[in-house]
C-alpha cells in the first residue's frame, strides 16, 4: 500500500544517506585544501575588516573594503565547492546610489553561507546582531564599524518584532550616517529554501526601500544544505559542514529582485509592506511553498520544544 507523501515543513531537512559517489575522491583529497583555504580567508576578512574600522575615514576606504569584501566571499564559497550564479547585482548597486545605503537587504535565510553568499552579490552589509555579541572582544568592534543593529532576541520573540523595531527604525530612517545597506533575515530563523515563512515586520517599519534577494542552494544528491533539524547537536553541526565541503556539484543561485518602495497604503502598515515584498520574493521562486502559518515562534517552538524560550 503507498504510503502518503510526508508534509514538507519549512524546518524539515531532507534525509539523504551519504554515498561516496556523490563525492568523489578528488573532492576527499581536496578536503584539507579547502579547510585550509577556508581558514585563510576567515583571516584576511577579519584583519580587513579590522583595519577598515581604524581606516574607514581616509579616501577611498570604502571602495577598496568593498571589493575585498565581495572577493574574499566569492573565494571563501568556491572553496568550499559552490558555484556561484548571481543575476541582478546591478540592481544593489543603483539603488545604493540613490538611497546613499539608507536601505535594507531582505532575504530569506537558509544556511551558515548565507551571509557570504549576499555578499558576494551585493558587497558589504551591516547585520542585525545578537545584542551580546557586542561585548565580545574584536568581534564588537567589528560589528560597529559596520553599523550592525543590536537585538536581544528574547525580548523580540514576538511577530511584531518589539525592540528590533525600534533598532531597525533607528537605522534605517535617523541622522547618523550609514555607510552599508542592513541586512535582515525576516522569518526569523533559517529554513530548508524550499519557500517562505511569515515575515516579521519589524525590518519594514521604517518604510525605507527594501532590496529583495532570494536565495537556493541545490546538490545533484539531493543533500540537504539548509541549517535546520538536521544539526541539532554539536557533532551534527560538524558533519554536515564537512558533508558540504564534500559534496560535488553544489550550486548557488542569487537573485537579486527590482528595490520596493512603499506605497501610500503600505506607508500606513508595516505589515502590508512586509506582504507586498514577501510576495515579489515568492514569485521569484518557482514551486516555493508558501508557509505563510510558520511564524518564528512557532519554528522555534518546533525546533527547541520546551527549551525555545531560553534560546537566544
């Protein structure tokens, strides 16, 4: 008797059992030259960005950390085996122009390589950041020089977004000058990429233009890439990077979407914004699921059960 096809959850991973014909031996030989690349450019985006937040106020500082920083992400994903497609990277470009980077990168998120991979498409990004990475030794000092957003996720667990909100309004629409676009992953918390949870709306409440970007990671295997219950432990988490680093053929696809710009009505409700830029995105995603039911506490409940509250 046929079993009912199982419901495909936006936390989901697909299990798909290692082979070694979907590695190779090249692919094993090269393991510790990717590691070991991958260490390389950790280094050298660290010491540019570091020298960049010392130097960032001489002439031609930001031209030069931008192209670094595109370079050093492209390096860092083909080492690990990607190839990397982007379509629609001019698009960041004019709207930067315009908007002088008073703008936010709306993308969905899917795995540890998403931050590289935009990036890679649309140069440097300022992040949204847990609130105590800030008090962390150099790592601090990198995220304010590039104008990240403190948030403590605790105490923004709720649709609206609470004081992401006013972080994000605060970034998006003051006085101070912003040298990069923001970045924000809206549904919260990482999927497979098979479609879209719901969006919080906090990242649309400034009413500032958003630049759309979407994001698919695929594996002739059919290995799953995405950061969901597949690494649910510490050595789980490491397998599958090492799987990643292994697995041939993995391609990256970038679609970077038209800017939006919020209408009259969208002017008067965050929530209509984040709709209207959730839909442009969905369109742009062929056979994506809409998990528009999936809001970020209920993937976190899912994911951590009665342990989702303590989570940050």
């Amino acid at each position: 008797m046929p079993q009912a096809p199982t419901e495909e959850l936006p936390h989901r991973a697909r299990v798909v059992p290692f082979r070694f014909a979907d590695v190779g031996i090249i692919n094993v030989i090269l393991l510790p030259i990717r590691i070991t690349i991958w260490i390389g450019v950790w280094v050298f985006a660290l010491i540019a960005t570091l020298a960049y937040s010392y130097l960032r106020s001489l002439p031609g500082a930001d031209a030069l950390y931008r192209a670094a920083t595109k370079a050093s992400s492209y390096i860092l994903l083909r080492s690990a085996g990607f190839r990397v497609r982007i379509v629609g990277a001019a698009l960041a470009d004019d709207l930067a122009s315009t908007t002088k980077n008073r703008h936010a990168v709306v993308a969905n998120h899917i795995a540890v390589y998403d931050p590289w991979t935009l990036m890679c498409a649309v140069g440097p990004v300022a992040f949204v950041a847990r609130q105590g990475l800030f008090g962390v030794p150099v790592v601090g000092r990198v995220l304010t020089a590039m104008g990240a957003v403190g948030v403590d996720r605790r105490a923004t667990a709720s649709p609206g977004g609470g004081g992401a909100r006013r972080e994000i309004s605060e970034r998006l629409s003051g006085d101070a000058e912003v040298r990069w676009p923001l970045l924000i992953f809206p549904e919260g918390a990482t999927t497979t990429g098979r479609g879209l949870a719901a969006f919080r709306s906090g990242a649309f409440a400034p009413r500032a233009p958003v630049l759309p970007v979407v994001i698919s990671y695929t594996c002739p295997s059919g290995f799953d890439l995405s950061y969901t219950d597949n690494q649910s432990t510490a050595s789980a988490v490491l397998w599958h990077f090492v799987r990643s680093l292994l697995e041939r053929g993995k391609t990256i696809d970038v679609r970077v979407l038209e800017p939006l710009r919020p209408t009259p009505l969208m002017r008067t409700d965050a929530a209509t914004y984040a709709g209207a830029v959730r839909a442009a995105m969905l369109d742009a995603m062929p056979g994506a699921r809409d998990w528009h039911d999936w809001d970020n506490r209920r993937m976190r409940d899912a994911w951590y059960g009665a342990d989702a509250a303590s989570k940050d």
